[in-house]
C-alpha cells in the first residue's frame, strides 16, 4: 500500500485572486491526485481578505492557524473586510502606524 502525503502551506487560500495564489491552487489539487493523504494549512485570517469561489478539493483536510498579522489588526480597527485586495496601497503603507506595522513583522518573526 502506498502512504504519499502532502502538506500544503499556503497564507491566502481560498484563492483571492491574484496570479501566485492560482498557482498554488491548481498545485495542491494536482498533488492531491498523486497523493493518497493531502493536509493545507492556512491563516484564518482569510475571513478578512476578498476570496475567489473555487471548490477545494474534497480530500484536501484544511487546517485554519491562528495569525496575529498587520491585516488582522487592520480589519479589527476598520470592523470590516478587506475591500481592495490583500495588499495595502502605497500611501496607506506610508502611514506612521503601517510604517510600524511592516518594520515589526519584518525585524520580529510572529
């Protein structure tokens, strides 16, 4: 009997929609084909960020992490979701608190 597997790792997934992301997608369900156990672990932060409709392969187990990140923070102060993609705009980037925000989570590994 064999006993392939595959662990996904992946931040946006669901899809949103962005080429990188399709990518992976299309990766994890052609992988699954080939693997007789396929586990995806994602951020559950997706709840926040605009998600493309794609089904998710019905043998994939996905596994929701806890992520304490700038987009979280960022949602909790607007009380909403995330309207123009996963990334910031320039001028919202320059903004002292993001400023902050993304130096932190570059120098600090959280």
């Amino acid at each position: 009997m064999s006993n392939k597997r595959f662990l996904f790792i992946h931040y946006h997934y669901p899809p949103i929609r962005n080429s990188g992301v399709y990518r992976n997608y299309y990766l994890s369900t052609a992988l699954k084909e080939l693997t007789d156990n396929a586990c995806l672990i994602t951020t559950d932060n997706r709840k926040y960020l605009p998600n493309e409709v794609l089904e998710i392969h019905p043998n994939i187990t996905r596994r929701e992490a806890f992520t304490l990140d700038y987009r979280r923070i960022v949602a909790w102060l607007n009380g909403k979701k995330s309207k123009a993609g996963a990334q910031f705009s320039e001028g919202t980037k320059k903004s002292p608190i993001m400023v902050w925000a993304i130096k932190s989570t570059e120098e600090f590994s959280f």
